[in-house]
C-alpha cells in the first residue's frame, strides 16, 4: 500500500475548517524549545493545535537513551485522543523547516493507521500564498476513540550493534555532511557518524524554496544508490527526527521506506563514551 504523503497548501486550504480535518502545529527549534509556542502564538493557520514536538511526541531523554525517545504507547495513545483524532479524521502537520519536523509526526501517527498528510512547503509557503492565519489559542475536542500504539517501524539500538554481525541492512544518515563527516557537532557528546553508514542530508530533499523537488526527481536521485527494500535500509539522524523526513521523501518518490533507528547517533554517542571509560 502507497503511503499517504503530502499536501499542498491550496488543498489544505480547501478542507480546513471541516470537521474531520486536524491541523498540527509541529514547529520546534533544536536550540531554544521555548521559541516554537511563542511563534505558534504571533500566527498560525487556523485551527492548528499547536504540537509540543519535545514532550508530545517524545519521552524525557535518560542515559541511556538519545535526545527524544518515542513516548509511551499508552501515553501517546491519549495524546491522540486529546487531539480528538479518530479513525475518520484527516490530519495535516506542518513545520517551518520544510517538513524537517513535522516528519516525525507524520511518521509517528501513520504507524497507527492514521490518515495523515505533511504541508508541502510548510508554514512560509502557507503565507506566501495569502492564505489566512490566527493568533487565537486553539481548543482541542477530545475523542472517546483509543488506539492501541504500536511503533512497528522504530528500530532499536540492539539491532544497530547485531547488525555488525549479521550485514542485514544499510544504515543512512539524515544529518548535514559536515556532522556526519565529524567537522561539525553542535550538540551531541562526540562527533562523526555509526560505522558503515552512509549519508544523505534530509535538506537534498528539498527545493530552493522549502518544498519537496519533484518526486520523479527525488526518485531518480534515491535510485542512484538505494534499492526498492524497505528492509534494507534504515534511516537515522541527531535524534529521531530529521531521519523521517527520508522516509517521508522516499515514500513521495514511491520508494517505500519505514525503517528509523530512532535513538540516532545522540544514543549512539552516549554508547561511544561508555566503551571509552571502560577501556
């Protein structure tokens, strides 16, 4: 089955406000958590429930975690139900980091069978096309409807060490070239990348102007070193997020991909620094 993908900004348009519709507000900045409500609060699209990406759609990082772990199945599953999501609602998230973020959630809800789609362009493309926008805090209606969270698709930090072992799958890393190549960390405890990965930054996914190229050019772009295996291959990043928008662009190009270590290297760094006090 093809996975629902994306949504333009005039198609958005022409549903919103219709009552199985759900807009999520997913925009998060890595370097100040508090700066997304505060820009969620000047203007958003109408409707839009405004989506605390760290605590919402993430547990609290521990020691042996990466930065944002999946949440708790039951707690995410009433995170759903205070969304007001059922299996007749029709949601669209959006970011402003050409769906860098609001991937996650894409990812996340669809693993639950949920009809749910990621503005193209996002947030700025939304304004730029004179669409209106709301400054109004958003009221949530709630649903009775409980669905039984599952994260089929989340790769766990065991099957990254067996893999070593047993060659099952190629890892790739969302994360800009200088991180992966280990010029650059702005965050993490140690810089570079999983052995054996290979690198494919989420922004070559992306046009000029914040939108996805074109998918028979992302397709074309993908083949050159991808096969059409989900099973062979699985995405990473920083922490779990980024990692999704390949998933996301691949599915758009009609490459089916799921697969998402979801600790990342911030788990993977946090590894490299115990093997390196025990030796």
């Amino acid at each position: 089955m093809r996975l629902k993908t994306l949504i333009t900004a005039h198609e958005l348009a022409s549903v919103l406000g219709q009552s199985n519709v759900i807009v999520l507000d997913c925009r998060f900045y890595l370097t100040d958590h508090a700066k997304a409500k505060l820009e969620y609060d000047k203007a958003h699209i109408p409707g839009a429930i405004f989506v605390d990406v760290h605590h919402q759609l993430a547990s609290p990082e521990t020691g042996l975690t990466g930065r944002h772990p999946l949440p708790n199945n039951d707690v995410f599953s009433k995170q759903l139900q205070v969304w007001g999501i059922n299996p007749e609602t029709q949601v669209v998230v959006y970011d402003d980091m050409g769906g860098a973020i609001a991937a996650r959630a894409w990812w996340m809800l669809l693993q639950q069978g949920i009809h749910v789609r990621v503005l193209n362009g996002g947030f700025p493309v939304w304004l730029k096309g004179g669409n209106p926008i709301s400054s109004v805090e958003e009221q949530t209606t709630p649903t009775l409807y409980e669905y039984k969270v599952v994260f089929p698709w989340a790769v766990a930090e065991q099957a990254i060490v067996e893999n070593f072992e047993t060659n099952q799958f190629q890892l790739v890393d969302a994360r800009a070239s200088d991180r992966f190549n280990g010029e650059n960390e702005i965050i993490d405890p140690v810089a570079g990348h999983i052995p054996g990965a290979i690198n494919r930054p989420f922004t070559d996914n992306l046009d000029s102007e914040g939108g996805f190229k074109p998918a028979e050019q992302l397709h074309v772009e993908w083949q050159d070193w991808l096969s059409n295996s989900s099973d062979g291959y699985v995405h990473y990043c920083g922490s779990g997020v980024t990692a999704c928008h390949n998933v996301l662009a691949l599915n758009y190009a009609g490459i089916e991909a799921k697969l998402v270590y979801i600790g990342s290297w911030s788990q993977w760094s946090k590894r490299m620094l115990r093997a390196a006090s025990l030796s």
